[in-house]
C-alpha cells in the first residue's frame, strides 16, 4: 500500500512540476499560431513541439499548452545567482517587478527612480518585445542597492514613512488625462490607478484625488499662488504691460515639440497595452479598434489629434524614406490589392532593414507585425514622421 502512494505522489509532483512549466490557452475566433506565440512572447515551433497531437487547424474553444517562458527566465536567473562570485552585486527578487495590468516603461521608471534607458539595458527584450502583464523585468542592482540596508549598518527605523500628500484637482473644460498627469508628473497610468473610476475622457467639473510628494505639491500651490497674484497685479494697473509665456504653436492635426523621445516611450507602450483587443471596424475603445481607430485614440490620449481614417493619417506630417523610420512614425500599407492607403499602423522599432510596428489587423486584432512578413512586404506604401 505504501509502495502504490508513493508511486502516485511521484506522478502527481511530476505533473505539476509538467503544469508549471506550461501556460493553458483557449482557443478564440481569430486565434492562431502565429498571433499566439507572439501574444506569449514564444516562437511558433515551442508551442508545436509542446502540442504534437494538436490539429492543423485549431477548433474554437480547445486547448494549447503554451511555454511558460517566465519560467524559463526565472530557472536562468536562479542559476547565475548560483554560481556568480560573492563580491559581485547581483540583482535578487527585490530587484526585480512583475508587470501589472496597464503599466508602462515610463511608470515603472518612475516608481523605482531610474531612467526608461536604464531599464531597457538591464531588460534587452523590452526593446524587442515590449511589457507583457505578468513578465518579470529587472531593476538595475545599483538601485537595488540604493534602497537597501548595507549589512554592515544597523537599521534606525525600518518603517517607511510616506510623505505623500493628496490633492484634489477639479477637471476644466477640453482638458485631457494626459495634460492633468502632466502637471502633477505623473503618468496616465499612475493618474488611473489613483482614481479607477475614470474611463475615457474625463467629464469636466470631475474632482480627481492626486496623490504626489509633497515638495512637487507645495510647487504646484506655490506656481499657482504666483500665477493668482500676477492676475490681481495686472488688472490693478492699466499701465503694466502683460508678459506671457512663449506660445508654443500646435498644428491643426499635430504637435512638434523639440525633444519627444520620453512621449514616443508612453506613445507605444500605450498601443501595446492593447495587444489581444479584437479587431473591430470603426472602433475605437477597447471593445475592438480599427487600425486608423487604434492610432487616432493612443495620439488622442496625449493631447495630439489625427485626422480619423487612415488615407487621411497619410497626409499629415512628413514623408520619409523606411531606412529612415524611427520609433512613434506612422507607417502605411495598401492591402488586398487596394489602390489607396486602406492601413496605418506605428513603427515600434526599425533594425537592419526591418520595420515592426503596432497595429489592429483584421485577421489578429492589436498585434506588432514586421515588414518581413511577405504581406507587408508587397503592401508597403509610405511612412510619415508627425512629431518632430
């Protein structure tokens, strides 16, 4: 009797161990390979060797054994950390973040105090991949440390004492998510998370809870203060002359701004947290997106308006060659045989040659594609720079 329980305890710890290793997926209409394996960030061929028996064709419904790569990853990890050298900082589970749902490169950077460029080093998939919920990113170990007691120093005070204060922010009239997160600095994302009850635009009148340090909020009262002031100056003498800011010029489609690389990093990372929506004709929220709907609402979210089809994106802006494409450009196909522009999406990044961009494509919903892929090859048209 023994002998048997012991006999189906080591089976059981085996397919669990075998489950671990291995992410279920239902089968949904538009599914394939090709959109699965680059929706886990795996090639098609693990997911073929790990389902020899599975059809062709996929049925609704049915069940893929997908590699479960993050823990692949962590395997890796745990074994340099075995062998490193005892002297040698190494990044350890303190020093690492799990992505959650809607956070961004930008956010991420913010919380742990290091640069978007700082982490995109210590993580060379983000530049390929991009953030998937759930992924384990490294955070650079010189933080790490930072924000860690030296063993050789006894700890004060091991209490955190947040000096966080709240504000309240009344929304005006065409003012947007993005324009508010950025006075306060602080992200979309960030901005939502404090406040989950807004979706969408946000109505004026709408009182916003903001929680930021409070050197930043003594700041902003104080820069408003001043601004009080110089209103009360002004209308008490008829004699003084008003000095206004700079007016920064906008474009009746779209901005330029001097240097926007901080805004193309939250430009995409805003696309590619739809990756998986479904692609939807004349959509423009996350119950489905078109491609000219996907760009017109991830531009929109910060403040710069595109015209809403995609013939009409192609106009705007500057046309330049592909070698050229960089990372935030709108890039153009003429499918099916179309003679006219009939599909837009963002370029993401541009490496020998290859362009990936962000798109809703009819057949995969929100996906990054390639101009490799022999259909866009032959769809190619143009691509467009609209931030300068």
């Amino acid at each position: 009797m023994v002998y048997r329980l012991i006999i189906v305890l080591f089976f059981f710890s085996v397919g669990a161990f075998a489950q671990d290793n291995f992410i279920k997926h239902k089968i949904s209409q538009g599914d394939n390979l090709s959109v699965i394996a680059k929706k886990y960030g795996v090639k098609v061929k693990d997911i073929a060797n790990a389902n020899p028996n599975a059809p062709k064709i996929l049925k609704l419904n049915s069940i893929l054994l997908i590699p479960n790569k993050n823990k692949t990853t962590a395997k890796a990890k745990s074994k340099n950390v075995e062998v490193a050298d005892a002297n040698v900082s190494t990044i350890t589970a303190s020093g690492t973040h799990e992505v959650a749902s809607k956070e961004t490169l930008w956010g991420i950077s913010k919380k742990y105090n290091v640069s978007v460029g700082d982490l995109k080093k210590a993580n060379p998939s983000l530049e390929s991949e991009g953030l998937k919920i759930g992924q384990q990113i490294n955070i650079p170990s010189n933080n790490v440390a930072s924000n860690s007691t030296s063993q050789n120093e006894t700890p004060v005070n091991s209490e955190v004492v947040s000096t966080d204060v709240e504000l309240i922010r009344e929304v005006k009239a065409k003012e947007t998510k993005y324009g508010i997160s950025k006075e306060y600095g602080i992200t979309v994302a960030e901005l939502e998370r404090q406040n989950p009850s807004i979706k969408g635009k946000v109505p004026a009148g709408y009182l916003l809870k903001i929680r930021v340090p409070k050197e930043k909020a003594d700041a902003i009262q104080a820069a408003k203060g001043l601004q009080e002031t110089n209103v009360q100056e002004d209308a008490s003498s008829s004699n003084q002359i008003a000095v206004t800011a700079p007016e920064i010029k906008r474009d009746s489609t779209f901005v330029r701004t001097g240097n926007n690389s901080e805004l193309i990093d939250q430009l995409i990372a805003s696309a590619t947290e739809n990756i998986g929506i479904r692609y939807r004709s004349g959509g423009t929220t996350k119950a489905g997106f078109d491609c000219s709907g996907l760009m017109f609402c991830t531009f929109g979210n910060f403040d710069i308006k595109l015209p809403r089809s995609s013939i009409e994106q192609s106009r705007i802006g500057t046309k330049i060659a592909s070698e050229e494409a960089q990372k935030g450009d709108l890039i153009f196909f003429r499918t099916n045989g179309r003679r006219h522009i009939n599909h837009v999406g963002m370029v993401v990044e541009n490496v020998d040659g290859e362009i990936k961009f962000v798109h809703s494509s009819t057949h995969g919903g929100v996906m990054i594609s390639s101009t490799k892929e022999p259909y866009y090859t032959r769809a190619f048209s143009q691509v467009n720079r609209v931030l300068n």
